[in-house]
C-alpha cells in the first residue's frame, strides 16, 4: 500500500512502525472474511481492510472524526484478521496506533467518557472490585428484582477457592495476581495451583511485599489508556523481578488474555531504558497454563488414564477457544488435546474462529453487537448437544455464561475434577 505520512509523525518509532504496517497490506480483503463486525454488519468500515485505510488518512493528515472513532472502537481486537492475512499484517499494533491519535483529537460524548473512565478505575483495582461484586452478588440473591436484567445476567453466583496444595517443589511459576478473575472466579486459580501441584510445579503470585503485582493492564490499554497500562506493566515487573532473580522458571497465565498482554510487555515497553530489557525478558518467558501443562505431558497422562471413565451424558463437551488463545498467542490445539486425554469428547463447533463478543470491556461499551456475537457463539456451541462449555479466558466464560443455562467453564477446572478421581475416595 503506497503511504503518504505527515512528516512529523514519520519521524516517530510510532510513524515508521506504522508506515511498515502499512506498505505490507495487498488490499486483498481476506481479513474480511473473519471479521466478526464486518459479517455482522456488512460495512467496508467495519471490517479491517477499511478500519485500514481509515488510520491511514488519519496518519498522512486528515483530520479523524467521531465517525471515525466509532469505527476503531466497534472493532473487537480479535486479531482473526492477522490469522487470516497472506501478507502478515500486523492490524492490531496499527490499530492501537490509530486509536490512540484519534483519542486525543476526538472529544467523547460525556456519559461515554464517564462509562469509560468508571470502567478504568474500577475493574483493575482487584479489592475495589472485589467489593463491589460482593454487594452485587448479595443484591443478586437476596433482591435480584432490584438488578436490571443485562446486569443481573453478568454477576456470576459466589464461589470458593477450594483447598489449596501446601507443599514446595523445586520448581517454582509465577502466576498473575490479576484483577476480575479471582473475585468472579476464583477456583480457576485454585484449579490451576493443584494441578500443577500434581506435576511437581510450585505456583506464586507476588501479591505480597513492597510491590505486589495486580492487572496485566490490558484493561486499561483497551480503554485507550496506554500509560496506564505500561504503569501497571512496569509494577508487574518490579513486583514478578526478584522471584525470577530466585530462580523461578517463568510466568503461566491462567487467563488468556492477560497472556497475550504480557507477552506484548517487551513492545509496550520498548522505548523505556529501566524496563525495557526487563519486559522483553518477561514477555520471553511468559507461557500459557495449556502450554505448561502440556509439556508435561508425561506426568500428567497417566494420572488422567488413572481416572474413573465419564459417564456418557458428561463427555460430550465444547470448547470455546477464545481470540487472545487462538489469534493473539496462536496456540491451537493445546487445551483440545488435554480434555481428549481427561475422557472428554469434544463437539465440532462451526466458525470456531469467531470472537464471542466479550473482548474485554467490549461487551459493556458495544452491548448490542456483543449480544448478537454471543448469541451466535452459543448457538455454535451447543448445536452438537454439549452438555457443558468449556474456555480459557474468564472474561469469555462470563459473557457466554451470561446467555446460557448450559454450564460454561474453564478448562482447568475439568482437569482438576478428572484428577481428583485419583485421590483416595474420589471427588
């Protein structure tokens, strides 16, 4: 694609990372065909190859508008494109360039500026949130008629940790403190610490001492917050530094899309001397919880061959991979392979490729077209008769569980089931 840049922002690492971006797209249009807002709703500027071209008038000059914004804020930061192009480019660090320039030129509607400015200050605060869903669960149960209905679907029931494994290993991983998901669901780390327990991997979160670690900051990067989100990068790192210093093998996330936000630490912190060696060292040794446990395959398959057989109606299952596993990380196959080994028989789900429509903070900011995606998800889901869904990414596991009886879960926690059929006395 011929670029003409202003000159001024040529200049920038910024401007040449995206006159790069730029000149490697052919204009063929086969991004198009994964995009979910493009096959909702059928318009040139809802689909990458427009969102394209519209960043692209922006950067040689063209003043942006809110016609303009509307469009880079419909899109879902799915990353399907980027699977998709022939000519692999990279959309999504164009995108978070264009939106950044158009967030600074183009003044939101009040109540929209307010939502988002609400959404940043409380979602990444783990205690600040913890409280309110706390209140939110009790209204729930006591007084759910007091809840409006799109609300009342998003606030999960209250759950437990479960026992968590005392013992030390040699080897020791670092998990995320995080922010939403140990409140929402908090026996997905519980599950993932006593799985990897079973394998000899000792599980720590720094969430304790001078600096603790809280939100990966893709909460705020997606709001358009960037130094918000490199300043929660930059606390990760002092806080996850000296366990890596001590010996710590790496990082596992047990949510996805806080995976593929640090490991995109080494870029969002790219051009800060005290950190950037540090985040690309970070972001080097970050693995998903599916990769983890499947390099340890030969410890863990015998453990599973040890379980009592499913019962027929409970083996049925489907998988939703979700966008940061599948697009963003690009691990295909991983999570698939290990409910198979646990007894599993998973359901053929079309157009697999497709976001939910959960995308963080999306399905509050574009509701409407969030519902549309997840009513189609689900409809994918459960055409082959699961009798439950299962997820890597608590954000797609809540949305999904918000339009569904049927019950959505995370993979680890089936495996941490299936392996409790291995203790004395069963589960």
């Amino acid at each position: 694609m011929e670029t003409h840049l202003t000159d001024s922002f040529r200049a920038t690492s910024a401007g040449r990372e995206a006159e790069a971006i730029l000149r490697r797209c052919v204009h063929c249009g086969f991004c198009n065909a994964t995009c979910p807002t493009y096959q909702l709703l059928g318009d040139e500027l809802d689909g990458p190859r427009g969102r394209i071209y519209l960043i692209k008038q922006v950067l040689e000059g063209a003043p942006p508008t809110a016609k303009t914004q509307l469009h880079l804020d419909r899109c879902l930061s799915c990353r399907a494109c980027e699977t998709t192009c022939p000519s692999g480019v990279q959309y999504s660090r164009l995108l978070d360039i264009g939106r950044e320039i158009v967030e600074r030129e183009v003044p939101r509607q009040r109540a929209d500026a307010l939502k988002r400015r609400a959404l940043r200050n409380l979602l990444p605060r783990a205690r600040l949130f913890g409280g309110a869903l706390k209140l939110g669960q009790a209204v729930r149960h006591f007084v759910p008629g007091m809840l409006p209905a799109a609300l009342r679907t998003k606030i999960p029931p209250s759950t437990r940790t479960g026992p968590l494994p005392q013992g030390a290993h040699s080897r020791t991983l670092i998990t995320l403190a995080g922010c939403v998901q140990p409140s929402m669901y908090p026996n997905i780390d519980g599950a993932s610490r006593r799985v990897l327990d079973r394998l000899g991997i000792q599980v720590r979160a720094a969430d304790s001492g001078p600096v603790t670690a809280g939100c990966c900051g893709a909460l705020r990067f997606h709001l358009n917050d960037v130094d918000g989100a490199r300043n929660d990068a930059r606390r990760n790192i002092d806080a996850w530094w000296p366990l890596l210093e001590s010996g710590a093998e790496g990082l596992v996330m047990t949510a996805s899309g806080c995976g593929v936000q640090v490991r995109d630490y080494a870029h969002l912190l790219q051009s800060d001397p005290d950190y950037a060696l540090k985040a690309a060292r970070v972001a080097l040794l970050t693995r998903d919880l599916s990769e983890v446990i499947a390099a340890e395959s030969a410890r863990l398959l015998p453990l599973l061959a040890a379980c009592a057989p499913l019962p027929e109606a409970q083996r049925p299952l489907a998988f939703h991979s979700p966008c940061t596993l599948q697009h963003g990380q690009r691990v295909q196959g991983v999570v698939e392979s290990l409910l198979t080994a646990a007894g599993y028989a998973l359901t053929a789900v079309a157009d697999s490729h497709l976001c939910c429509g959960s995308a963080g903070t999306y399905s509050l900011l574009q509701p409407k077209i969030s519902r549309q995606l997840r009513d189609n998800k689900l409809a994918a889901l459960s055409s082959a008769g699961a009798t439950r869904i299962a997820s890597a990414n608590v954000g797609c596991i809540a949305h999904l569980q918000s339009g569904t009886a049927v019950p959505v879960r995370h993979w680890i926690e089936l495996i941490d089931a299936r392996l409790a059929d291995t203790l004395p006395g069963g589960a």
